[in-house]
C-alpha cells in the first residue's frame, strides 16, 4: 500500500525553507515513486477551507466533504506513487487555539486517501523561542500587538507540543508519528537539516544527497534586532499606516537586523521561569515517549 507523509508544521521551524527544497525537486522525486501535493495546490483545494472549520470545531457540510473527496480522487486518480504534503498551517496559525483538533483533521485526510498508509513528521520548537520568532514575524509584518499581552494569552492556552502529537497518534498510530527539534538545524547544518526531511520518505542515500544537492539557495529575511524591535514598537503606535509601518520595517531589518546588533530579547527571567514551570515536565514526554534525542533535553528543560 502506498503512504501518506504528512508534514504538518509547526511553524517557525523551518517548514519554508523545507517546502522550497521539496517543490523544487518534484521531478527527481516522481522518478523514485514519489508524488509532491504542492502547498499552494492544497491551499486552493476544498480541503482546506473544510480544515478551517475543524480547526474552530464547526460541522462540515456533506457537500463540501463530497467536493474534498472528489478532489483528492483527482489526485490519486493519476498517480499510486507515494504521496507528500507539507503545510505548516495545516491545524491552524499561531494563535491560542494552538493547533487545535489535530486529530480530526488528520482524520479527515485519512478518509481522503484511504489507500495509503500515514506517516506523519511534527517538528517542535522550544516554546520560548517559537514564540519570539511567531511574534516579531507578526512584528515584520506591521502588527502592532503587544508582545506582553501576546506571550500572556499563549501561556493562558498552553503550548503543549505533547498535547498535539497525541492527537496525531490517536489518528494514525504513535508508530506512525516522527518527531525532530527544530533546534537539530544548529547541530546538522542546512543540508544536514534537510537531507533528514528527504530521509523520511526517500530510502537511497545517494538520491538523497543529489535531491539535497539541487535545492534552491535559502532566502530568508533578517530579523530585527532588540534595538530595532523597540524603534518599530515606537513608531507602531504613533502610524497607524500599514504600508508605512511595512516600509520601516523594511529599513529596520536591513540596517537593524540581527546580523548587526543584539537579538531581541522577548523575555525577561520572570517569564522564562513560567516557561520552566508550565512545560519542563510536558517537553520531558518529547524524550521519555516521543525519542527526540538526550543532547536537547537539558535546553528543553529549560536548563
């Protein structure tokens, strides 16, 4: 039976640059059996939008699952190679229902391709870093909110990364269900990083490396400094201009960004030792039950 690799986020942990090396050899990948569903395919498709309504806990229509149906027949209709799709807002986008109903979405797609076999990769971040980088890419994009208000409401509703593969493997086995630190990316190197994503549904090494070999040079944008992450809080407040707002901060990641100045410091030690108390316990069932490797323990420990 053919599988399902499923990549379902989270975000900020390097999804983009996965799902650029990824598109980028869909060729090489259809000739050893593999078949890519491209993020932007699926963003359009039915699908989706009946995601949307899981996510809040809403009821679909029969409709709209009878269009989803006969979308995804579209794709297995033409193919019985192997499947992959990655999109990292799959269960949702940063927010305080942090990834909800994981399970019933994954469920879905299940009844979508029911003659394929799931194997599903999380990629986790410790929540203190995951929630700088959600917040001062909402801060790129000219958002004002506060980052106190923002870092209380997501510590109110919990960022358990546990929380959420239990629902996956509820769905399609624990078996089933792999799980790397976003942090391996200092440890392996871009390459190394993603020639572990390839490795998963790719069993030749040598195609590995050549698929490795051929992606696209990564493109990411800096990231404002503490300095700068202050002068944009400054001038958010006084313009409430949106295209003003996204051309300073254009200004401020090229001549403010981290590779220049200090990084951003989101979190004072009183806060960081509510993240000690809220998920040292929960991110230690990443090691004891999920096999992320002994040398994060102690930074997701928060030690």
């Amino acid at each position: 039976m053919p599988k399902l690799f499923l990549f379902p986020g989270a975000h900020k942990t390097g999804t983009t640059l996965l799902q650029e090396a990824l598109h980028a050899q869909t060729d090489i990948l259809a000739d050893v059996g593999v078949s890519v569903i491209r993020r932007n395919q699926f963003h359009l498709s039915p699908v989706f939008d009946i995601t949307r309504l899981l996510r809040r806990g809403k009821s679909v229509p029969d409709e709209m699952r009878e269009s989803a149906a006969e979308w995804a027949s579209t794709i297995t209709d033409e193919t019985d190679n192997d499947l992959v799709l990655s999109v990292e807002s799959l269960f949702g986008e940063v927010n305080t229902r942090f990834y909800g109903n994981a399970g019933a979405i994954v469920g879905l797609l299940q009844d979508l391709f029911p003659g394929h076999d799931f194997v599903v990769k999380y990629y986790v971040r410790r929540q203190d870093t995951y929630l700088t980088s959600s917040y001062l890419q909402k801060v790129h994009k000219g958002n004002p909110r506060d980052g106190q208000q923002f870092t209380e409401a997501m510590l109110e509703a919990g960022m358990s990364w546990t929380g959420v593969l239990n629902q996956i493997a509820d769905a399609v086995g624990r078996a089933n269900v792999k799980v790397h630190p976003f942090e391996a990316m200092s440890d392996e190197g871009i390459d190394g990083y993603v020639a572990d994503f390839f490795s998963t549904f790719v069993g030749d090494k040598q195609v590995v490396a050549e698929l490795v070999g051929g992606r696209p040079g990564t493109s990411t944008n800096i990231s404002v400094s503490e300095i700068g992450l202050r002068i944009a809080l400054d001038f958010f407040r006084e313009v409430d201009d949106k295209e003003l707002r996204l051309k300073l901060m254009k200004v401020l990641q090229r001549h403010a960004g981290v590779d220049k100045l200090p990084r951003a410091q989101l979190f004072g030690p009183d806060t960081l030792a509510q993240f000690r108390e809220k998920y040292a316990q929960d991110n230690d069932l990443l090691f004891t039950e999920w096999g992320l490797a002994p040398r994060y323990r102690e930074y997701y420990s928060f030690g």
